[in-house]
C-alpha cells in the first residue's frame, strides 16, 4: 500500500490506501499496548473517535496527519532496508 501511494500515478484510491496503512500500523501498536490501555477510562471511545477520525472525508483527516508526520519519514528512511529483505526472502522461496 505504501508502494501504491508513493508511486507516480495518483487516483482516488490514495485516501483509502493511506486509511489502511495508518490503520494497519494501529492494529500492529494496540496489539503490543492493548494489555495497559484498557484500563484507561474511556478507551475504546477514545478509539473509536480517532479511527472516526481517520476515515473523514476532509483534506486534514486523521490519517493524513498520521501518515506525513510519523509513517511516512520512518518509511523513506528504511525503505531500501525492506526492499532488500523481501527480495532476499523471495529469491530464497
């Protein structure tokens, strides 16, 4: 998906594929934090409001936000890293 979104050819999908890149990245951070966060008051609204959030149709949404200032720079900084690897994994498949 990150691949789609930083290619050349930009469509209507751009929003969406972000959505689900900074969604996925969320999925993978409250699988590792879930055990100390529920005991927090009020959550899983709080969740539910920034995954809200995230999929609003306005050009500084959620996922916008979180996608340029923290997914994004990590990913440049380590994307050749990750291209090797898989490559390296798939020749040896």
């Amino acid at each position: 998906s990150i691949k789609a979104i930083e290619s050349s050819s930009k469509e209507d999908d751009t929003m969406w594929l972000t959505y689900w890149v900074v969604y996925g990245v969320f999925c993978i951070a409250e699988s590792f934090s879930d055990l100390f966060l529920y005991w927090f008051p009020f959550y899983y609204a709080g969740k539910c409001l920034f995954l809200v959030w995230c999929m609003a149709p306005m050009p500084w949404n959620g996922s916008q936000v979180v996608y340029h200032t923290i997914i994004r720079p990590c990913f440049l900084k380590h994307h050749e890293t990750v291209d090797n690897m898989a490559s390296n994994i798939s020749s040896k498949a």
